[in-house]
C-alpha cells in the first residue's frame, strides 16, 4: 500500500461540503498507484486506476502529495519547481484545496 493511495481514500471522510458546493468534478491522482475522486452532490468517492475521463489529472511523488495535501508543501511551488504536473482544469485543481479539510487527513 502506499502513503498516497492511503491518504487519497481518506479525502472523502474530509470533504468540505461547504468548499465542494456545486462541485461535480473528477479528479486522477497519479501517485505510485493512480487513484481519482468523484465529487458530485457534496460528496466524494474513490476509486483504483485511471478515470475514463477526468476533468484534471496531477502527477507527484508520493511524499509530494502527501506534503501537499497536509499543507506542507505549497501547490504553486510545487508546480513551478515540477514537483507537480497538471493536465486539465487548473483553476480546479487551484480549488481543490477548499474541498477538502486537511487537518482531517493526519
């Protein structure tokens, strides 16, 4: 298992339904194992492997998106030191961090 997939299966008992309002997106994460959230009706899911179609794909190291979706790494830093590639929606994934509440991923 890694510390990714682990943390990614988490984000939907920390969803913000105030943050994810109006919210029907889906999101690939691809970390050692891809994984992608669907947002929909103020809710999330999680499922293994790759979307047939997502609305933004992010690529990072595992400790990268860990760092990242605890707060301790900046995501505009990320991406301009290419610790994070985006494909797709960038305001989405500048979003993303309002739906989900960090201090409920520790």
């Amino acid at each position: 298992m890694s510390a990714a997939l682990d943390l990614i299966k988490k984000l939907p008992a920390a969803l913000n339904a105030d943050g994810a309002a109006g919210t029907n997106a889906t999101i690939q994460f691809n970390t050692s194992k891809p994984a992608y959230v669907t947002i929909a009706n103020g809710s999330a899911s999680v499922t293994e492997g790759t979307a047939a179609n997502s609305d933004v794909t992010i690529t990072m190291e595992d400790d990268d998106f860990v760092a990242l979706m605890k707060g301790e790494l900046n995501g505009m830093t990320a991406f301009m030191t290419g610790k994070l590639q985006l494909d797709g929606d960038m305001m989405l994934a500048q979003r993303m961090t309002s739906f989900f509440d960090a201090s409920k991923l520790g």
